[in-house]
C-alpha cells in the first residue's frame, strides 16, 4: 500500500488509536520480520483494513467508496471484464453522463486506468477502496460467468452435434468454439497455471489446471464439444486437423498484457477421445536470481564457487517439472557478460536472453541435443547449456566439451545428486572421465509457498510429531538447522515453530501462492572423485557427501518451513519417494 508512513503516524496518533513510541516499536518490528508496518497494524488489532484505505483516500486525495454498501448493477459491473478486475483489482461500481466510477486497491496506478479507458470509451473517475471490499464484489460477476459460459456450450452443441470430420476445419474457426479456448487460456494465465488438461471420459469432458504443481478441477463440459475444442487448438498448433489415431506434439504463441506466452502442445487418443495438455512458458518472464529461487547461504556459496570454474560440467537434476531449466537459465544470466560466448541446444526455448545463442532442438529432421552439441563446439563458445542429457551420444559430447576447456550446463534425470554420476556411469560415460569433468550437481524440487495474506504460526502436535520422527530421522536434520543459523540452540520438534496458510481470497482459500526451492549441491570434492572412480553406489557418495557438510534437499525443506517460506505438509509431500 503506497502510504506515507509519517503521515500515518501522525493520522493514528491524532485519532488515539497508538501513541508514538509503541508505533515506532512496530515499526522497528516490521522491519526485523522483513514486512510492511500496514500488515503489523492489522496484526495487532491496532487499525482495520477499512481505517487504511480511508487514510490513503486522505493521503492521495482520491474519494473513498464503500462497497460493502452498494449494490452494483451488472450492466455496470461487467464493462470491466472480470479477468482484469481480479488481476488489477478493479471493479467498475457506477455510471454516470460524466463517466464510469471505479474502485481501486491503488487508484493510482495509471497505465490500468488508460487501459480501461481506451476498452470502455468513456472517462473514468477512480475511487479508493479496501482489498476486502473488491475481492466480495468479485463473487458478483460469478452468476454472470457461469451464465456467459452456459450460454457459449449452448452455441457451441447446437453446432458440434451436426458437424463431421469435413466440417472440423469450420468447426475450430467457429465463434462459440474460439470464444471456449480463449476463456480457459485467459483463466489459465490469470491463475499462473503451468498446465492446462482437457480429459475426456465416457459422457463429458473435464478442463484441469495444474497450478504450482497440483491439478485442480475447472469445469465439466458436454462430450460433444470436444471435437471442436481439440479441433480448433490443433489449427492454432499447426496440427493435422483429421488425425485422431496417432499422437501429435505442436506448439503456439500469444500475447497477453505485454507478456508473450508460449503453449506447448500434446494430444495423444485415448479411449473415449484424444486428450489434450498444453504447457504454458511466459517467455517474456524476468529471470530470477539464485536467491529469488531460494538458495540458502552455503549452496549459494558452493555454486557461485563452481559457477566461476572455466570449465567443467555442472548438472540440475530432478524429476519432470522440478524447475531444473529455471535454475539454468538463472546460472547463465550470472554468467552473461561481453567476455564470453554462451550457445544452448534447448527443447523448448523457454526464455529469451540477450547477448545468448539459444537453438531449439527439431528431432524431425535430424537435430537433436547430440547432433546440436557437436555443431555448438565449433561456434567458439565459452559456455554450453544443454537442455538434457538424454542419452549416450549426448553425454559423450558434453563430457567431452568439458575436457576441451568449455563450461557445460545440463540437466539430468535423477532423484538425488548423489545419483548423477552412477547415472552417467549407465549411460556408457567413464568413470575416471566423470570425476575429473563433473564439477557441481544440484538436486531440486519445488514446494508451495506459504501465502503472505493468511500465514500464521503454529506448534506441530504430538501426531504429527510421531509422523516426523518415523518418517525421518531428526537427529540427522539438527546439525543443518544450526549451521543455517535457523536455531540457535538443538531443541525438540514441540518447541519449534512452524507456519501455515489460513486461506484467504488471494489463494483461493489454498493456503499456498506460487512456489520455491528446495535443493541440495554436492561438490566433487576430491574424495567424492575416487568414489566416482570406484563406480560407488547413490548411497555411498550420498553419505560421503553429507559427512563433508552437504545440506539434503530435506534439511533444506525443513530450513524453509521454519523461516515461514513453506510448510512441513509440503516438505513430506515433495520429499517421499
């Protein structure tokens, strides 16, 4: 909230409702806790939402509406399309020869205010009001929606009930049809959800979304729909329209609100009809560093440490959807300067850099990661990033490029990062080749995050303490908590605090928004070296590892869940095997 905080002082000082030393006492807490002295405020009972947003209405000298109060027609209401009210928090309450009258958490955002000018064609007149009171006004375009909605199938069966495989191309370019698609993929983005999967079944079809990792249930739609929904995105996919018996994988761009949006494609036939998923990367997203990803101290240490090593191989491994080309692409944005020349071999470019040779893999016509790496090593690079080892010849080339002076990125598919080089020892690879190439492997997955807006403290109870300590051993995840710095002192789980979401409107009453990290890096250290030589065993490194310091993936999990970032729901649900 864009309040001045010494006017603030002065508002609630005056009114009576804190004196000046307790609120430079919260002030002095927020800043220890890393949050704004507004959320504190609320905390304590000291003022309610209402009282802020009046004392930003006074402040910015922009009328406050309470909407609470008024009843909003839907004439009025859905001139502002509800995907955007949500987004920008924006609710268009009355209408007037003058112009139309909206509520706004930050009237002062401008650019959002020109948008809507430019969309409805009249004057707008921004109000002030709280958060609370623009996510109840929500809930009003909901009947409307699911009306709007209604209204599309109705449209859309009329069509598809008469239509054959010779009208399929028609039916895709049909009103009702693109109208459908466009609506799931503007909810899709709104709700930053990384999937979008259309599943038929005997007698409808059901839309799910994954959204940080879990799917969840959209909508039902009539079965005689799909046709003309899997029609009309293999048109926008440049897929064969007519085949249904095989698979077919495809891809598609748009741009939405300044942001390009790339949709990977897969339909495979299915016994009641051809499913379709579709993947979807903001290329246009900002490249997070490796803190904004959620490295504690020491990996970030270990890896900024190897990061800089002229040569090399350093592995991300994890399963499917575990973030590991994101910590690529964060490790390459460290290293991206005018000295050096960075090449990649990708499938898929999921983000655009600058001053970067990104090549996208078409295995079709013969370019593959192996066939890519081997042209890549005459361009003069520096560094290399490979999208994925995937297979014998591509390990060969990548090992290879780190003996000839090149720092190689990659990923790889394991569980551990203990379980990289047994894994490059079975793909054909040397031993001796591996220990004296392999500089860093980090193992990852990603948890939900801890909702801002509902997060509260909480002790674990004596049942979940018993599901703790039979599933782990605790004895074991002590020595990184103290080396953290998390605890200062060697404490039993009763005593401990740990936080959860309550859930609230801006999750979706979840509990959880978006996500982050957990990771572990192992160093080939020279010990690590002889054990690589040795052919160890995962368990082996694994414990050598750890007994030279190595923070695990579930230590690290747990370091997140004190510092309130996640919950130990999460760490138990990411970590089981």
């Amino acid at each position: 909230m864009l309040l001045d905080i010494k006017k603030l002082k002065i508002s609630l000082v005056e009114k009576g409702l804190i004196n000046s030393h307790d609120f430079d006492v919260l002030v002095a807490k927020a800043t220890k806790e890393k949050k704004e002295i507004t959320d504190i405020l609320l905390s304590e009972n000291i003022v309610t939402e209402e009282n802020l947003y009046q004392e930003l209405s006074r402040q910015i000298k922009i009328p406050f509406v309470d909407l609470s109060k008024t009843i909003i027609r839907k004439d009025i209401l859905f001139q502002i399309p509800e995907l955007i009210a949500k987004k920008h928090e924006i609710i268009a309450f009355s209408e007037d020869e003058t112009g139309l009258g909206v509520a706004m958490t930050n009237p002062e955002d401008l650019q959002t205010i020109e948008s809507i000018k430019k969309k409805v064609g009249k004057h707008i007149e921004p109000y002030v009001a709280s958060k609370g009171d623009i996510f109840s006004a929500l809930k009003q375009y909901r009947r409307g929606l699911r009306q709007e909605f209604k209204d599309i199938i109705d449209q859309s069966l009329a069509i598809s009930r008469t239509a054959s495989d010779d009208d399929l191309e028609k039916l895709a370019e049909n009103l009702p049809i693109v109208r459908i698609v466009n609506t799931l993929i503007d909810h899709a983005i709104l709700q930053n959800a990384s999937d979008i999967h259309i599943e038929p079944l005997e007698k409808n079809v059901i839309i799910r979304f994954r959204i940080d990792g879990i799917l969840h249930d959209v909508i039902v739609l009539p079965k005689e729909i799909l046709a003309g929904i899997v029609a009309r995105i293999k048109v926008l996919a440049n897929l064969k329209i007519d085949e249904h018996r095989l698979p077919q994988d495809g891809r598609f761009k748009i741009e939405k609100d300044e942001q390009k949006i790339s949709f990977r494609v897969s339909i495979i036939p299915i016994f009641d009809g051809e499913k379709v998923v579709t993947r979807l990367l903001v290329e246009s997203g900002r490249i997070l560093s490796l803190e904004e990803l959620g490295f504690q101290s020491s990996a970030l240490a270990i890896t900024k440490r190897n990061v800089n090593k002229p040569n090399g191989l350093i592995l991300v491994t994890g399963p499917t959807g575990s973030g590991k080309t994101t910590t690529l692409y964060s490790i390459m944005n460290m290293l991206n300067t005018t000295e050096v020349n960075i090449a990649t071999i990708e499938d898929p470019i999921e983000y655009r850099m600058p001053r970067i040779n990104q090549s996208q893999v078409k295995p079709k016509i013969g370019f593959t990661f192996s066939t890519g790496l081997r042209s890549l090593v005459r361009q003069d690079p520096d560094i290399i990033m490979v999208g994925e080892i995937r297979d014998e010849e591509t390990v060969e080339m990548a090992i290879h490029s780190a003996l000839t002076g090149h720092l190689v990125l990659s990923t790889l598919h394991t569980m551990s990062a203990a379980g990289a080089p047994p894994r490059l020892i079975d793909m054909k690879a040397k031993p001796f080749l591996v220990a004296s190439t392999l500089n860093l492997i980090i193992a990852q997955r990603l948890v939900r995050r801890i909702c801002k807006n509902c997060r509260e403290e909480y002790k674990l109870d004596a049942k979940k303490i018993a599901i703790l300590e039979k599933e782990f051993d605790m004895e074991k995840i002590m020595p990184a908590l103290l080396q953290e710095k998390v605890i200062t002192a060697k404490k039993p789980l009763s005593e401990l605090t740990f936080y959860r979401g309550k859930g609230c409107e801006h999750c979706n009453l979840q509990g959880y928004k978006g996500r982050t990290g957990i990771y572990e890096t192992l160093e080939t250290t020279e010990t690590i070296k002889d054990l690589i030589v040795d052919s160890a065993p995962t368990e082996k490194i694994q414990a050598q590892a750890v007994s030279e310091g190595m923070i695990t993936m579930l230590q690290d999990g747990f370091i997140k869940a004190l510092l309130g970032f996640t919950t130990i729901d999460e760490i138990l649900r990411v970590t089981k095997e």
